[in-house]
C-alpha cells in the first residue's frame, strides 16, 4: 500500500515531458519575458502597448491569471480627528459664540451644543468640527482647563470611529420649545362622544378593578367609593322633546286657587290704606333773614374740644365799650 503513494510523490515532484511543453509554449506566448528553454537564456525588445494589450489578453484566457492593480496609498488626514469635545460649558457660550471664539484658531465646519429637548436649555457640553484635524489638535491642547467665565473648559479630541453619525444633527436650525404640557392638557381636556366616553369609563373601571385586587391581596380591608359609584349616581342625558317642554311650561303656572287667595291679601291691602287717613306734611317755617348777610354755620366742636372747655374756667366777661 505504500509503495504506490511514494511513486506518486515522485511523479508529482518531477514534472513530465509534456508538462515541460506546456511551460514553455506559455513562456512563447509573451515575447517581452525572459525565459528558459532547453537550458538556454534568450531576451527580447519591449513591445508596442497595443502589443502588451493583446499579449495580457491571450495569457489570461486559457490561464485565468489576475493581474493585480496598482492601488492608491490611504491619506491618513481622513483618519485624523476632526471633533472636539467642550465639557463645562458656561451659560451663554453657545453655537454662534463657539463658532467666532474657535474661528480664531481656523475654519470650523459645525458646531452643535446639546439641548433638553423639553426646555431647550443648554446640557452645557458641545462639539466643534473643523476643517483641518492639526487646527483641531491645536485647540484640544490650548483650550484644555482653560477658565472661561468661572468655568473651567475639558476639551478632548474625539477619535473619528467614536463620533455618532447623528452628533451633528440638526445643526443651523433654531431650536423650537414643544408646549409638552399644553398638548397634554387640550388631548385630556377634549370633548369626547359618547362611544369615546363609555370606553374611556370602561378603562377607568378596569384600572380601578385591579387596583381593589391587590389591596385585598395584600390583606387589607379597604373599601372606597370609585368610579363605579360615581357612575351610577349620574343620570344618562337624554334629549329634550316637545313633551318634555309643554310639561315644565304647565308647572310654571298658576293654579286657580292659587290665584284666588293672591287676589285677597291684595283686597285687604288696599281696605287698610282707605281706613288710615293721609298725614299731609306741614310746610317749613322760613326764617326770615335779620340783615343783609348771611347767618356764618356753627362749626361742630370735637370730643377734645368740648373737654377742654369743660375742664378750663370760664373767662370773665369783657366790658363794652362806650
């Protein structure tokens, strides 16, 4: 059994006669290379470029043979970081001031400082890209602990395969606050039919439901009037009818006897006023003026007044003059 197997190990080796041919008819087939045939070296001159075309052609069909391409070297000024990371951002150091203050060191392509999507204030870090990745080296080593209006500044380089493709969404757009709290209030607040009525009613049974059953499975006695309760007691609306109408018109009037015993408490009224004779009123006295002027008001005395008089004695009365 082994014999066999080294005989062709040795076949496989030594290469045979024919394929001895077959090398060098391939070697023919391109006269530009420098090939060995029978021991001996023979060269010849570089030919045409339409030769040299259909020579590759010819080599490669019955071969297969891939000639490989001359690729270009990779640039590493792609690969080189571009962002920077500003942490510790101060209040009002914003996209249009970060874009003028790092515009001093070179070209900044975007600036985008995170934002609370709610409130749309500041998370108080950004991100800066710039054109050239030395400018934003430059700047990463510069502006590190950097105070700036009672903050100090982290600024890091942020390595290309670690930057989000979504971090500079959104840049040049004005920020828009969402009234959150409005749009809550007017969905809660909205007229609802009846169908959107019974079935909002239906959750909060189904809600208050549950919550009953894990109060009684934790033990405890409880018992509360909820939603059902309040449900019962409100009556369904129903819509008025001409009958509905005609009645509450009929209970508004009066009744006969009603009527009769209002017509006479007003015939004793006015017997009373016959028996009580009328006053006439007096006409005022008018005073009747002593002289040409007019009499001048008594000032009324205050409390203190009238106990100062009281208190001190009267002044003797002064004579007349002759």
């Amino acid at each position: 059994a082994t014999r066999p197997r080294a005989a062709h190990a040795l076949t496989r080796a030594s290469p045979s006669r024919e394929n001895t041919t077959i090398f060098t008819s391939r070697a023919h087939a391109d006269p530009s290379r420098t090939h060995a045939t029978m021991g001996k070296s023979t060269t010849t001159s570089k030919p045409s470029a339409a030769a040299a075309a259909a020579a590759t052609s010819s080599r490669m069909a019955p071969t297969g043979d891939v000639i490989p391409l001359k690729t270009a070297k990779k640039s590493t000024k792609h690969t080189l970081p571009r962002v920077i990371y500003v942490g510790h951002v101060p209040h009002g150091f914003y996209e249009a001031q970060m874009r003028e203050y790092f515009g001093q060191f070179g070209d900044v392509t975007r600036v985008k400082v995170s934002r609370n999507k709610k409130t749309g204030k500041s998370k108080h870090y950004a991100f800066v890209e710039f054109k050239h990745p030395e400018v934003a080296a430059i700047v990463a080593e510069s502006m590190n602990n950097y105070l700036l209006a009672n903050q100090v500044l982290q600024v890091v380089l942020v390595p290309p395969e670690k930057v989000h493709e979504k971090t500079f969404e959104g840049t040049g757009t004005k920020f828009k606050v969402v009234p959150w709290q409005r749009r809550a209030a007017a969905a809660h607040n909205k007229e609802r039919t009846e169908s959107e009525q019974v079935k909002r009613n239906k959750g909060l049974v189904k809600a208050e439901d549950k919550r009953r059953a894990k109060i009684a499975a934790a033990g405890i006695d409880y018992d509360f009037p909820g939603y059902k309760s309040i449900l019962k007691t409100e009556a369904p609306k129903t819509p008025k009818t001409k009958a509905a109408a005609g009645t509450t018109k009929t209970k508004n009037t009066k009744t006969p006897a009603k009527k009769e015993a209002v017509e006479e408490v007003k015939a004793e009224k006015k017997v009373a006023k016959a028996k009580t004779p009328a006053t006439k009123k007096a006409p005022a006295a008018k005073e009747e003026p002593t002289s040409g002027k007019k009499p001048t008001p008594v000032a009324k005395k205050t409390r203190g007044a009238l106990k100062r008089a009281q208190e001190t004695p009267a002044k003797p009365a002064k004579k007349a003059k002759k």
